[in-house]
C-alpha cells in the first residue's frame, strides 16, 4: 500500500512536470522569481555604476536594461545582474542571494560619488511569463486587481510595439503601477512584470485566467537547462573568468574602465581563453553536477547542471559544464562510467516549439 502510493505521487509529479514544462516551451508558463531591485540615483549614478560593471551603461538609453557582471580586479566574476535605465534613476536587479554581495561592493566602491543605494528587497514582486504563447496571454486586457473593475492595465506584447530585448515600459491601471519587461532568453519569448507585493496577487490570477499555466522550481530549472543559461553559484562561480562563461552579452569592450577590465581586454586581445561553457547530452545514468569527464585519463570536463527533460521524442537528459576549448567540439563523445556524454550546442535542440 505504501510502495504503490509512494509510486502514484511519483507519477502524479512526473506529469506535473510534463505538464508545466510544455507550457515553457510550447505554451505560456507563470512562475515567481527570487529576484530583487536595488536602486540608485544621484548625478553620479551613470558614470559610476559604468565605471563598476562590464557592460554599458554610459550609453544606456532610457527604457532600456542590460546584462553585465560585477568583476573583482583580477577578473573573476563577483555577482551577475541586470541594469535598466528608468530616467531618474537606474534600476539593478539581481537574484535574492546575491543582493548582499552586491550592496557590499557597491558600498566599498563609493567614495566621493553622489550615489545614492536604496535596497528595494520586499517591496516589488517579480513575475515571469514564458513560452510562444506568452505574447497572446499578455495582450490580453487585465482589469485593474485593486477592484476587478473600472480602468485596465493592458500588458501589450513588446515586439509588436517596436520594442525588443531587455526594453521595458511602464503601466497605469486604476491604482496600479507595473513595469514589463521583454527578457533576453536565447530560445523562447520571456517577460517579468514588476508590481508592488499587494497587487502581485491579482495580476497573476488573471494571467492565469487568461491561460498561463503555473510553473514550479523544478519545471522552471528545466527550461533554464534546456535553454542554455547559466546559474550564477552553480554554473558561473567566483572563481570563472566573464570570456569562459559564453556570455559575451555581459560585455562591451568600447566603454571604458571598469574593474577587472584590463583581465578582460588582455583575454580578448590574445584569444586566451582555453575553457568555456556549452551543453552536453547524456545517455546512461544520470550524471550529477560535480562529474569530471576525462579523456585519456586527464580531466577535460565538468558537469554543473543537470536535468532530465521531458521532449515530444521521449525523455533527455541534458547538462551545462566547462571543458577544454580545443577538445569540446560538438558531437563529441566521451563515456564516463556507465554513462555516455556528447557534447551539445546550446540552446539544445528539439526541446522548443516555434
């Protein structure tokens, strides 16, 4: 009785996974992000946080974000975050367990720069919505949540508005404010809302009514797998450079000083960068992150992210890792135990619906 329960649940959750990852990857999924803002005014703020990150924010334009890391002044990565540019103030947005590393060095880093820091923990909730579908479910008309009636906050589709990756716009409803977000995923259309705790509720209730399909960690690790993007402290460590990661869109190598940069350039400029980061798909038992692939007895590889995923041909299990540049070609197959392991583009193909 037991064993069978315990076998029914598992099942139960196999389908829910199936479920919630198809609404990602050929549906419209709705999940809740651990991320927080920090906000920064004074008439410093642009000149000092682009002097900070590896990214431009010198030429950032109003309604615009981008992707950047915080370096130390050896090059390795410190923390990963996003800037936008709200006109009076810039917004920095950043996971939950990474909002203190970051006011740290923030705070190390301003000395006599009109800066002002506001930890703005608590007081946005951040919304996601993924998936193809994802557009119909956003231009739909929500009514305002303060009072299901009256005014509507229309979330429209940015694309179609002429706006692209990591732009945003702000929005009325009666009594609400919120900001969405077109999102830079590489291989399905991704949004945030930004609103205010006590109308988090109502705004995902009536996506939901509009067809989002509620997503938990788990679906939501899966996707990022399958999507290619890594994880800052477990994909991307304190101790990796920004060239190893792949993430050339955290960097702009026309804007100047920042710290950490000479590493960067000197990386750039001699193309000495003998590691990077790309997929890898394995058949056997499952690896785990942590794995070393070897070849010839030498270390070549490791594994630091692992999901089996549910696809239209059947179950995959596919993982992120680093290895040696000039032996991770694609297709490449090596045997770790009882586990064969080939090496993957990324994003992974077959796991999206167009």
């Amino acid at each position: 009785m037991r064993l069978a329960a315990q076998d029914e649940l598992t099942q139960t959750g196999d389908a829910s996974l199936r479920t919630e990852f198809r609404a990602l990857t050929s549906g419209c999924g709705i999940y809740r992000l651990d991320r927080t803002h920090i906000s920064l005014t004074g008439s410093d703020r642009v000149r000092w946080l682009n002097g900070m990150v590896t990214n431009n924010i010198r030429d950032l334009a109003v309604g615009h974000g981008v992707y950047a890391f915080l370096l130390n002044p050896q090059g390795k990565i410190q923390a990963d975050l996003y800037a936008f540019n709200r006109g009076e103030s810039l917004a920095v947005e950043t996971e939950r367990t990474q909002v203190e590393t970051v006011l740290q060095i923030f705070d190390r880093y301003i000395i006599m720069d009109d800066v002002e820091v506001e930890n703005l923990t608590g007081k946005l909730a951040v919304i996601g919505v993924m998936g193809p579908k994802s557009g119909v479910v956003l231009t739909s008309t929500i009514p305002a949540p303060s009072t299901g009636s009256g005014q509507a906050l229309t979330l429209q589709k940015t694309e179609r508005r002429g706006r692209g990756i990591l732009e945003f716009e702000d929005m009325k409803g009666e009594g609400v404010e919120a900001t969405l977000v077109c999102g830079d995923n590489p291989a399905v259309p991704s949004y945030e809302i930004w609103i205010s705790p006590e109308n988090a509720e109502g705004i995902w209730s009536a996506l939901v009514r509009a067809g989002a399909q509620e997503v938990g960690v788990d679906a939501l690790e899966s996707s990022r797998i399958a999507c290619g993007i890594p994880k800052f402290g477990q994909d991307i460590r304190q101790r990796d450079l920004p060239q190893e990661t792949g993430q050339e869109r955290a960097l702009n190598f026309t804007k100047g000083c920042y710290i950490g940069q000479e590493i960067v350039e000197r990386i750039r400029s001699r193309g000495a960068v003998h590691r990077m980061f790309t997929g890898f798909e394995a058949e056997g038992p499952s690896p785990s992150p942590g794995l070393r692939i070897q070849d010839q007895g030498k270390d070549v590889a490791e594994i630091t992210s692992v999901a089996t995923v549910p696809t239209e041909s059947g179950e995959r299990t596919l993982a992120l890792g680093y290895g040696r540049k000039e032996i991770l070609t694609p297709g490449r197959e090596f045997t770790a135990g009882e586990t064969k392991i080939r090496v993957a583009g990324l994003p992974f193909s077959g796991t999206f619906i167009a």
